[in-house]
C-alpha cells in the first residue's frame, strides 16, 4: 500500500443548525438547532476521506497551543489517523471556521487562519512517503512569500525525494491580505513541480482575477495551463457542471512519481468530462471538493483507468453531499462501476 501525505490547512468546522427565518439581527434572540463542531480544511477534508478509502494516510499541519488545538489533535487520532504529526504555534490560535448553511442559501464562511499562518512546509517530512498532497496554500500565508517559494520547495522536496506531488487550491479571497500576491506567479512556480493538480473552477478563477462566467471552454483553458506550466494530471471541478481531467504526456507521466509513472501508456494525453452525480437528498457541499480529490488520489494510488478514477471522485463527491463518509462501500453502492478496485 502506498504511504500518503497531506500537508497544509487544517481547522475545526463549526456549524449551528439553522432554521430558514435565521437571521443576524441586533438585539433579537435566534432560535437555532444543535451545534457540532468536527474537522475542517484539506489536510482533515481531503485526508479524511483518503483515509475512509483505506489509504494510509499521515497529516501535516500546525494548531495552536490551546484548547480548541487539543479537540483538533484528538478528532483526527479518533478518525484513524495513528500518528498525526502537528506543530505548536505559541503565538497564534488553532484555527477555526463557523459555517452557517441556512436552508436554500449557499453556505457562508466565517474563517479563522490561526496557526495555519505560521505553515511553511518545513516540518513536513517527505521522507518514506510515494504521495504528497499540499491543500489549500491560499489560505496559508506562511507558504506564500517571495512568489510562493515555500510551497515550491516543499514540492521539490517531495519530487526529489521520489513522491508523486498533488496540490489543491482554495478561493482567493479578494477583501483578504492575500488577494494582492502576484498569483499567476505563484501557480507558475507551484505548477511546475506539481504532479497532479484538483483545484475548482472558483479557486483558478478567483486567484487569477479572471471575470469570465462559467464555460467549458475557459475550463479547457483553464487545463491546458496548467499542463503547459508542468502539471501531469489537471482535475478541475465545477460543480453542477462536474470534473474535467486532462493529462500530459507519456513522457511527463512517466517522470511523475511511483503512483503515475505506471500509468503513463494508458493515461497519457487524455481529455474526459464527466457530469456530477445525482444526489436525490442533498445535506451539506462542505468538503465535497475535497472528497472529489480523495477519490481521484486514491483511484491513481490502485492504478485505475482513466474513466474509473474520474467515477471514483464523482461518487466520493457525491456520497459527501448525501452526508456520509466516502467509504468503500458507500461509495459501491452509489455507482458500481467502481467497486472492483476500491473493496479488493
């Protein structure tokens, strides 16, 4: 089985239930629901759900040294992972989010970075690992500097050391301190060391200031740079409009790590579409898009074909909407055609 990384944000999600009149209105008291608090941000999202595929899975991250940075600590060693590998901020809180879902309205975010500022890749031992996945270096500022140099080392670091890498983006804010960075620049240099790349429509759009609606040719375009900056693999979600993957060359697949390099024949050069599942009653999008780079990480990890693995991340994406984990059975019993490599 191969050994997986995933380093980067990671915060706990707060999320009131809320009743369709819930409202923010001074002085008047709300009526909401029960509160749960459970894990957030790429490195619980994404590895989370890596790991109810059955994948081994390590994480990466810095918490603060508090309480909230303990509760972290003890989710993620109740969810399966033995031996999470946390730094201590001493200065910054761990991280949080409060996710107001109201029924019918897309979901709103109020965000914390905390300790996540203080991320930059060097704790992350790459050792001993076939896989790293770096999520969400839009939200950590420590890995941003001199046109994203930390994150380019880390990739570095990993490929040199003969991982494949992964890199997951997340929606720039443009109100936020990041906004400004010279992201073209950025994913240039991010890009050219990534073997594998699952960011959103939203995230490439938003980061690159680019105004332009939904189409699928912007998608395409969208792929293609990201080939032509060095990606091999260029997954990009969309929603209701679904998942894009297109790859590069035999030649650059073959030069992509141990999970790609034997695929390299039969995935290379490759284009395919693929429209979301139905999901008949949906619950919650938040960590979808994570859950959709789960399954593809995962399917590239048994060695699926193309058109498997892109199914794979369609129904780990769908079977997080329907609010259950993306584990092999679950994911079987939502679309067959994926059952022989996720249960063997």
């Amino acid at each position: 089985m191969h050994r997986i990384a995933v380093a980067g944000h990671v915060c706990l999600d707060i999320v009131p239930e809320l009743r369709e009149r819930a409202r923010l209105e001074p002085g008047q008291l709300v009526e909401v629901g029960p509160l749960t608090v459970s894990l957030g941000g790429s490195v619980a999202n994404t590895g989370g759900a890596l790991a109810d595929l059955g994948a081994d899975v390590t994480p990466f991250a810095t918490v603060g040294d508090d309480e909230l940075g303990q509760l972290l600590f003890s989710k993620l060693r109740a969810e399966g992972f033995a031996s999470p590998r946390l730094t201590l901020s001493q200065s910054l809180a761990t991280s949080y989010s409060i996710v107001i879902q109201v029924p019918g309205v897309d979901r709103i975010f109020w965000h914390h970075t905390g300790a996540n500022d203080e991320f930059d890749g060097t704790s992350v031992d790459v050792a001993g690992f076939d896989l790293l996945h770096v999520g969400y270096p839009t939200l950590l500022p420590g890995m941003l500097m001199e046109d994203g140099r930390p994150l380019q080392q880390l990739l570095s670091r990993a490929r040199a050391a003969g991982a494949t890498t992964s890199l997951d983006l997340a929606v720039v804010d443009r109100a936020s301190s990041v906004a400004a960075l010279d992201w073209d620049a950025i994913l240039t240099s991010a890009f050219a060391h990534t073997d594998i790349a699952s960011p959103s429509f939203d995230d490439l759009v938003s980061a690159l200031g680019i105004n332009e609606p939904y189409s699928l040719q912007l998608v395409e375009r969208l792929a293609n740079r990201m080939l032509a900056d060095g990606v091999a693999v260029a997954a990009i979600s969309a929603g209701r409009h679904g998942l894009l993957l297109r790859t590069g060359s035999a030649e650059r697949l073959q030069s992509a790590g141990p999970l790609l390099a034997p695929l390299a024949e039969s995935w290379a050069d490759r284009s395919l579409s693929l429209p979301p599942l139905w999901v008949e009653h949906p619950v919650t999008t938040n960590g979808a898009g994570d859950a959709s780079t789960a399954g593809l990480l995962f399917a590239i990890s048994r060695g699926a074909t193309l058109e498997q693995a892109a199914a794979l991340a369609a129904a780990s994406s769908a079977v997080v909407i329907s609010g259950a984990r993306p584990t092999p059975a679950a994911v079987a019993a939502l679309d067959p055609s994926v059952a022989e490599f996720v249960q063997r």
